[in-house]
C-alpha cells in the first residue's frame, strides 16, 4: 500500500509540538529539517511529497533581498 505525507507539513507539525512543550526549535543547515523528515518518513515506509502549491506560495512571499540579507546575517 503506497503511503505519502508532505514533509513540509511534518516539519511545521514537529516545530509546533517542540514550541508548544516549552523548546525553541532553531533550524540547522546540515541537515536542514526538510532533509531530516523525508529520512524520517522514508524510514517509517513513507513516500515523502511536497505540496507544490505551498512552495510556490512560500516563495512568492519572499522577496530575494529578504533571502539574500538573511544569508548575510548568518555569516
């Protein structure tokens, strides 16, 4: 039976649960959290998808000056 769940979703899912018990969840570069979930999905037999619809509005909501000051302040 093919079984698929967004892991966009799982990880604002997981982020939630984590701020919700008292933590301050900080994404990490190596490895990001979508990379994180679709190994987590995928060990549970999981197929992982993304909504594409989603992404593309995410990246209408950002502009490449946001994207690019947020990589510069990382530094």
């Amino acid at each position: 039976m093919y079984q698929s769940y967004d892991r966009n979703k799982l990880v604002r899912q997981v982020r939630e649960l984590l701020e919700s018990e008292g933590l301050e969840p900080i994404a990490q570069d190596d490895p990001k959290p979508e990379h994180a979930a679709m190994l987590l999905l995928r060990s549970f037999g999981i197929s992982p998808v993304v909504d594409h619809v989603e992404t593309l509005k995410g990246a209408m909501n950002r502009t490449w000056e946001d994207a690019d000051e947020q990589r510069s302040t990382k530094r």
